[in-house]
C-alpha cells in the first residue's frame, strides 16, 4: 500500500489529538480529584458508584432513625427517673402518715405535698420532645392528660421506628401502667384516706396505700430496665452503623478517588510523549518551497 503524505499528515494528527484528549483527562482528575467527571468516561466505576452512594445514603438515614431513638429513650428515661423520685417521696410521706404520732394537722401538710407530687407526676406524663408527646403511644400528638381530676387510660401503642435494614427498635415504654387511670388511682386513695371532703381521716386505708404506691414504683423500675436493655441494643446498632458508613465511604473514594501521585506520573509522561509527538510530526509534513528557500 502507497503511503501518501496526507495519510501521514492525517495520522499525526489524530494522535496529536488523542495526546491532548489524554493530557486532558488527567488534567480533569487533578483539578476534581475523581477518576470520572460523566458516567461515560467509565460506565463501569459511576454504575459501583451509584451502589456505594445508595448505600451511604442509607446507613446516613439509619444513623438519623437511632438519633431519633435515642433522644426518645434518653428523655423518657430522664422523665421516669423523675417520676420515680416522686412516687419514692410520696411512699415516703404515706409512712410517715401512717404513723399514730402524727395529729390530723400534720397529715394535712403531707396531703397537700402529695397533691403537688401527683401534679408533678402529670406534668412529666405531658412530657413533650420537639413537639411529640412521649407518653401517649404513637397519639405524640395528643396531650396524654388534660384534666388531671378525671385521667384515662393513656395509649399503649408501640413507636417503631426502623434502625437498620429489617431491624425494628421501639422507641417508647408502656405509659398507661405508668401513668394511667390505676396508676393514679392509688395515689388518690392516699390523698382521700388522708382527709375526705368531711375531714375524715382513714389510717387503715392510708397503710394499705402503701403497697399500691410500691406497685406504682415497681412499674417504673421495670419500664426502666426494659428501656435500658433497649437503649444498649440501640448503641450496638449504631456502633455497627458507624463500621458500615467507614466501609462504604472507603469503597466509595476506592472506587472513584484517584490517586494523585499516579496522575502526576501520568500527566508528566504524557507531556514527554506529546512533546515526542510534536517533535516527530514536525519534520513529517512535507517541507515547502519556503523551507529549501531558508
């Protein structure tokens, strides 16, 4: 085959060309610091990208799912230690009256303290966390207790919330045998048996009060401990999830990081090879009456 000028012409610059594409690309990679600017310049590594990225997005919106949980349990758990407190003060205040050497006036002050601890006890079931109530199931937003002289059964239902992929965690405890009608009940018989609407004072029913508020104590341990072995699987999960977002980050900037000092290397030989190419294309055209002139 005859091989013309224009053909060689033609060839040196198509290579030219290619050099250039090249010395671009790397130019590309240094200034963005990625393999690829557009999925075609490797469908292969934006298709594993897109995985990775979904991947990272989800474990990311996991992590936002066990805050949530966690800012739950945590202020539930601060709210039931308060409220055991209170019932612990008010069992406190039920022996006390139960003791044959205090008078009738002195049973009023502890019925008065009593009164202001139930309050308080309906002020923490009223607890509200960024505009959720916490003890009324999944009605967060619905105040548990309106009226405090006529409280009904609190709802029970669970929050689930999802923490990992197929992974549960319920986010509440059960209210209602915390804070519910029963539960307050109890301490109304000791403010009744401490002076009904007559004045009377009835000393058997407040001894017996005090093994109903022991019931009501015992509610909130147990809630408690079953909130607490909840809040240790939580940090188990979340300590997996953390593994997760470092692996898949890692597989990620794998995938589409570069390796600068490999570019550079790169960049540098495709520079020699370009400068190589200009060189040679040079004396392959086909020198003109001006040249033999020179």
């Amino acid at each position: 085959m005859r091989v013309t000028q224009s053909m060689l012409s033609n060839n040196m610059l198509r290579n030219l060309s290619n050099s250039y594409a090249n010395m671009g690309t790397y130019m590309d990679q240094l200034t963005t610091g990625k393999k690829i600017n557009r999925p075609s310049d490797d469908p292969v590594v934006a298709v594993k990208g897109m995985d990775y990225r979904t991947q990272l997005l989800q474990v990311e919106q996991f992590q936002r799912n066990t805050g949530e949980v966690h800012n739950w349990m945590d202020n539930t758990d601060a709210a039931l230690d308060q409220a055991t407190k209170a019932l612990q003060r008010i069992r406190e205040l039920a022996v006390q009256a139960s003791n044959d050497t205090y008078d009738d006036a002195e049973r009023m002050n502890i019925k008065a303290e009593v009164e202001q601890l139930k309050q308080h006890l309906v002020d923490i079931a009223n607890t509200s966390v960024n505009g959720k109530y916490i003890f009324n199931g999944t009605k967060t937003d619905v105040k548990p207790i309106e009226d405090p002289t006529n409280i009904t059964d609190i709802d029970s239902s669970p929050v689930n919330i999802e923490v990992s992929t197929g992974i549960v965690i319920k986010a509440n405890v059960n209210a209602n045998e915390i804070f519910g009608s029963e539960a307050f009940s109890r301490i109304d018989e000791l403010i009744n048996a401490l002076g009904g609407e007559d004045g009377t004072i009835d000393q058997a029913a407040i001894e017996s009060s005090i093994g109903s508020i022991d019931e009501n104590i015992d509610n909130v341990l147990n809630a408690r401990a079953d909130l607490g072995a909840r809040m240790n699987r939580l940090d188990l999960i979340e300590n997996r999830l953390s593994a997760q977002k470092i692996s898949a980050t890692q597989m990620m900037s794998k995938n589409e990081d570069i390796d600068f000092e490999e570019v550079i290397m790169k960049l540098i030989t495709q520079e020699s090879i370009h400068r190589a190419a200009l060189s040679t294309g040079s004396r392959v055209i086909q020198p003109t009456l001006i040249d033999f002139l020179r």
